[in-house]
C-alpha cells in the first residue's frame, strides 16, 4: 500500500493511510488474529455470525415490506 505525502503534510497522509486500512478491513483482522482461537470456538463464532447477518436481513425486509399500501 502507498500513501503520497505532498508539500509535508504528515497528518494528512496519516489519515488517508488510516482510513485506506481500515476500508482493507486490516484493523478487523489484528483484532480477530490477537489472541489464537480454538477451531471448535472459531466455528461457533462464524455460525452466531451468520445467524445475525440472516436475522437482520429478515428484520429489514419485513421492515421495508410492511408500509402503507394503496
């Protein structure tokens, strides 16, 4: 990865290299890799997961499909 420094503006080119990592999704991945995970926890976790990305699907298409109808 590469950040530009014009006329030496450090803070910027701070904030822009910030911002491009965590757009990577890098400072997820230190948080999840900081300490080892069993297998077995790392299964559970990505099932507790995906049940919340499905309920909140759910929730928001019931949402959206119960307005006024004409």
């Amino acid at each position: 990865m590469e950040i530009k420094v014009f006329s030496r503006d450090i803070e910027k080119a701070l904030r822009n290299l910030k911002k491009k990592l965590q757009v990577d999704g890098l400072f997820g991945e230190l948080k999840k890799r900081r300490f080892y995970e069993k297998p077995s926890v790392k299964k559970k976790t990505k099932q507790l997961e995906a049940e919340k990305r499905r309920r909140k699907l759910l929730k928001r298409s019931r949402a959206s499909g119960s307005g006024p109808r004409s």
